[in-house]
C-alpha cells in the first residue's frame, strides 16, 4: 500500500479520469479558443514583423501551451474547499489524520497530472499540426519544462486554497473566486505575453504570484529568459503562498462554525 | 483508561444577521465520563447539543470554556493524533471519495491512517462478509444506494481499529432492514469489547439494540445519565394501542389499564393510551372481546416523548 499523500495523488487522477466526456467538452473549448487566439496574433505579427521578441512561430507557440496549460493550471471552478466549509462537510475533512493542505495539494498534483494527458497534449497536438510551432532547442528545456508545469499547478493551487478558506470567515468565497478568475489570466500572461505590457505594469507584475502561472512556464519552453531564474521564483512562490495557506488553515479552523447538523 | 472525560464542556454561537446578533448556548456545561467497551446512546431533540459535542470531542470545533479529553488527548490541540484513535460516521456527510468506486475509498482510507497491509485486509473482509458488500466494493460510491453507502461509512471508519467510534445519527433515512443489519454489525463489534460506541440518534430501537447507558441531553444540558433499563423503567411514557374496526362503535371506554381514549375516523379508528404496567397482548384481546378488529398497531413512546417527560421532571418545582 502507498504512503498516504502519494496515493492522494493517484485518487486526485483516477476521480478525474472517470469524467473523460468533461475533459473532452473542456479540450475542445480550449481548441476553438486557441484558433481564435492564434488568428488575432498572427494577424498583429503579420503587420509588425515581431513584438517584444515574439515572431509568428514563439507567438504559435505560446497560444497552444497556454490553451493547453488553462486545464492543467486550473484558474477556474475550484470551489471545492468553500462548499465544504459552507455546508459544514469540512468536519469530516478536518476528522482525519492528514494535513488538510497537503492532502488537498496532492490531490491537485493528481488532477493536474490527468489534465496533462487530456487536457495540455491534444490542443498541443492539434497545434503542431496545423501551425508552425517552435520546439525547445536545448534538450534540458524538456527536463525544465517538467519542473515549471507541477510549479505552476502548485502556485495555482496555493491562491485557490487561499481564497477558498477565505470562507471560514465569510461563509462564502465565490466573490473573490469570481475576480480571482476575472483577473488571473490577464495577469498571468494567459490572455497576452506579459511582455507586451506597458514596462510599469511588467515591473508591479514582477512582484507578485501571477507570472508563475502561465509565462514563466512558457517562457521556458520557449527557452527565452534564464529558465533557473524563473524556476526558483516559482519555487519562492509556491512555498510562500503555501505557508500562508497553512497559517490561514490554522486560524480558519479555531474559529469554525459548522453549518447545520 | 477513560475513552471520554469532559468537564463543564461549554460552546455558544453567535447567529442571527449584523445588525442584530444574539450569542446562542449550544452547550451548557456538559460533564460526562465515558469507559473503554462503554455503549452510549447520546439523546435529545433537534438543536439539543448532541452534534455540537461530538464536533468539540473530535476536536473540529473549539469548545468556548471547559475541558475535554478523549482517548487521553486534548482533542483541539491533538486533532490529527486523535483522529489515529477514533471513527467517525456522520449520518448526514460522507467520508467517501464520491467519484470513486467504494473499494478505493476503502484503501485511501487505509493509506491516510497508515494501516498495515495485512492488518487492513483483514479487517476489511470481515467487514466485507458481515456487512455483505462484496455486490457493490467496485461500485462508484455516487451510485451507491443509502443503506449501502452507510455500510461504507461504517467500515471505512472502523477501518484503522479506532477505540471509539463515534456515530451521529447513523440509520438516518434508512428503510428497517438496512436499520436492523447495521444494527446487528454494530453491536458484534461492540460485543468484542474493543470499541467504545457513542451514538446519536433519534430511533429508539437503535438504542434499545445498541446501547446499555444513555445520556439525555436537551437544550445544552445534561438532563439524565442512566443504564438504560433504570431510565424505562423511571421515565418511560404510556404505550397506545391503535385498533382499526370493521364498523364504527362507541368509545372503548373502561378497559384496565387505558388512560386515554381518542376516537378516530368516526369511530373506525381508535387510539387507546395505557400505561406500562398492562400487558398490550392481554388489552388487544380483550378489546377483541368488544369489538371486531380489522387491524392494531402499537405505538412506543418516542425518544421525544422521553425527553419531554424528563424535562418536565427536571422543571417541576417539587424537585
């Protein structure tokens, strides 16, 4: 038998693997999207050449990993945590011999890790078919690459658990899940490359979490900027995101209500 | 060692809106001693402080004064130790993993409190055979029936041979066969003598079949703490005879015994009251003797109806 985190992970792939028609709804949203996204770019590229460093083949690129990446990173639509809180379940949660974070970060990981196959690989797949893709040149970039991606899910996933906990206190976390999902991705440089962005909003953006979630894996991938640097960002992040988790955790448990019954 | 030791266990909320917030007492001053093998029904109406205590003796909620251990450990400041030494079922939440087939859940479960392989497979195929599963081990725990989901409760909580086993309202919605084999399960398992059982419930035959002491408990405050046959026999209330009549007749008055008689359905129906020393067999045939009957049913007094009476006891000036 397992130890118990690891076989978290394997429980957080297997209850997902059990949805293949919701990872096929999902993958196909992020292919359409990708299309449109990737016509906008290459139309503004065709004008200008290159922007900022990015020629057709990075832009291509940097579309169809973060169509991929949305399922894998996950912005949108964990409100497990909350809805425990709100309707008391959390009690059986709070019940077991675990750490609540790590177990629910292990879980995460094993979710991510199914999105890799259903979620990342075929709009990646269907890039590559129909659009000049730039593949890593250096073959240690696949080895990064490995690093940056569970880096980003793990940054991901401390910022929801943050906001989700936010309901031990307010009983309901869907307004701040609701602009978390309004703003991430524009600040996360899923909607645009941060480096188009005007150099005052690189440099506020240079100081906070949301980078490590889309362009620095990107970034990565396509081998531009020192990916070791960007890597220990993420890795700063994630354990500093993850000990507020474990502090809010804390707190959040000593003054719960439970809900009903 | 003592399973469960509280002394003046004391919890209030705060509820209502904003502007106008009141402070609620949940639980008021509970102190209870509870021993290892011990069989406890822990009683009362809704909202009586029943959940709320099990919640500060598992340690999720903070109790706002007095003390609490169980199984030896301060259950808020040694949540996740305790949690290695007891079970818990809560009627209304599930510990299963919903999208998973229920075997898996099983073996999570058995992983997170570290069990050894072999003593975990042990125990799960006793529970497996007693509690007949095998039907359903490779079942997604969604598609589950109730009666069968509560079987899965019950063993997964039973799975790292917890000392205590706590159960709150575990036959809730359950039909009576389901009822009777979770019953019947956990009543072999207390036998043994190596769980302590508490347990919250509103069905009276759970804690006939289940428990030797009980605790009533009612608005936060312990009202009785009793073997269960010294409570009966103190505080039981009238049992009713329900008779059903082929033709409508007059009031069954004047049989020994009958305390009360309401007439129902224009006479068709009628509800005789009579108190526990009249033997129900010896007053249906003598009501026979009267009337011809279609059919009768015996009502028990209700754990409410208990409560009620012991309140009013517990009230009454004369005390």
């Amino acid at each position: 038998m397992l130890a118990p985190y690891p076989q978290l992970v394997r429980a957080g792939y297997r209850r997902h693997a059990s949805y293949w028609q919701a990872s096929l709804g999902g993958v196909t949203a992020n292919v359409v999207f990708g299309l449109l996204r990737g016509a906008i770019l290459i139309a503004v590229l065709a004008q200008r050449g290159s922007v900022a460093g990015y020629d057709t083949a990075v832009a291509v690129t940097y579309v169809w990993l973060g169509q991929g990446l949305i399922g894998v990173v996950l912005l949108w639509g964990d409100t497990e945590l909350s809805q425990r809180i709100r309707t008391g379940d959390v009690v059986i949660d709070l019940s077991r011999p675990w750490n609540l974070q790590a177990a629910m970060l292990a879980t995460d990981l094993g979710r991510a890790g199914h999105a890799i196959g259903a979620r990342l690989l075929p709009p990646m797949a269907f890039g590559a078919l129909f659009f000049p893709l730039r593949w890593p040149e250096h073959p240690i970039t696949w080895i990064l690459i490995a690093a940056a991606v569970p880096l980003a899910v793990t940054v991901s996933f401390s910022i929801r658990f943050l906001l989700n906990a936010s309901a031990f206190w307010l009983l309901d976390a869907r307004g701040a899940l609701a602009v978390w999902g309004a703003t991430s991705g524009v600040l996360g440089g899923l909607v645009l490359p941060l480096s188009w962005y005007p150099s005052w909003a690189r440099a506020v953006l240079a100081w906070t979490p949301f980078p490590a979630l889309f362009q620095f894996p990107i970034d990565v991938f396509t081998e531009r900027g020192d990916a070791f640097t960007l890597i220990t960002k993420q890795l700063v992040w994630a354990a500093l995101l993850l000990a507020a988790g474990q502090v809010v955790l804390a707190r959040g448990t000593r003054r719960l209500v439970v809900q009903g019954g | 060692m003592t399973i469960i030791h509280t002394d003046r266990l004391h919890r209030e909320f705060t509820v209502g809106t904003r502007l106008r917030r009141r402070r609620v007492t949940a639980v008021a001053d509970v102190t209870l001693t509870v021993e290892p093998g011990d069989a406890v029904g822990f009683l009362g109406p809704n909202g009586a402080g029943k959940s709320t205590t099990i919640k500060m003796l598992t340690g999720v909620l903070v109790p706002t004064s007095g003390w609490a251990r169980v199984c030896g450990l301060d259950p808020v400041r040694q949540r996740r130790e305790l949690a290695r030494r007891i079970g818990v079922v809560f009627g209304q939440r599930s510990q299963l993993w919903w999208d998973l087939p229920l075997v898996e859940s099983f073996d999570l479960h058995g992983a997170i409190h570290r069990v050894p392989s072999a003593r975990f497979r042990e125990r799960l195929d006793e529970c497996v055979q007693l509690l007949d599963m095998a039907p359903f081990l490779a079942t997604p725990v969604r598609q589950l029936s109730l009666g069968q989901r509560m079987r899965g409760e019950v063993t997964a909580a039973l799975l790292h041979s917890p000392r205590l086993l706590v159960l709150d309202e575990p036959t809730i919605g359950l039909d009576l066969a389901s009822k009777e084999r979770l019953r019947g399960f956990l009543s072999t398992v207390n036998a043994r003598g190596d769980v302590t059982l508490l347990l919250t419930t509103h069905d009276l035959p759970d804690v006939e079949r289940l428990c030797r002491r009980v605790i009533v408990i009612d608005r936060g405050r312990v009202l009785v703490d009793d073997e269960l046959s010294t409570l009966r026999a103190r505080f039981a209330g009238n049992r009713a005879l329900v008779v059903e009549l082929t033709e409508p007749i007059p009031p069954l008055l004047g049989l020994p015994g009958v305390v009360d008689v309401s007439v129902q359905a224009q006479g068709l129906r009628q509800r005789l009251e009579f108190t526990q020393a009249v033997n129900a067999a010896e007053l249906i045939a003598a009501v026979a003797a009267r009337a011809p009957l279609r059919d009768v049913a015996i009502a028990e007094p209700s754990i409410e109806d208990l409560v009620r009476a012991l309140y009013a006891t517990e009230d009454s000036p004369a005390r």
